[in-house]
C-alpha cells in the first residue's frame, strides 16, 4: 500500500505502545494511526521492518483479535 503521510522509514509518526506489553521488554508492538493507514512495528526493533494496514483492514483485525468479531462477518 502506498501511503504519501509516511516516509519510508517512519521515525516521525507518534508511536503507541501496547498496553500489554509491561516493562521486561518482552514481545511487544507498536502502533501509529494516520489517516489511511495503521502502521505497526516491533518496539525491540524501533529501526527494523513497518507493517502498513488500510484502516479498514486493522478494525477487521482488532475485532478478531479481540473476540468481537468472526473472519468474514
């Protein structure tokens, strides 16, 4: 997906780490919302890969993630 608001590499977007990740460092992502897209990144990893997600595609997977909502539904 191509999304001009990010550059390649996103170091200026405001990232917001999950609320289950604690403090021992353990497995742990990040997010930052933009207008048409999620990015999501491994907080260990602040430099490494950035998944991009159409914001329609992250509500379909936070739902099932959470248990709101079936594949497909």
């Amino acid at each position: 997906m191509s999304n001009n608001q990010f550059p390649d590499r996103p170091s200026d977007p405001a990232w917001i780490k999950s609320s289950y990740s604690g403090t021992s460092g353990g497995e742990c992502v990040e997010v930052a919302v933009g207008l048409s897209a999620v990015l999501v990144r491994d907080s260990k990893n602040v430099n490494g890969p950035v998944l991009r997600v159409a914001g329609r595609g992250w509500g379909t997977f936070v739902g099932f993630a959470s248990g709101r909502k079936g594949i497909g539904a």
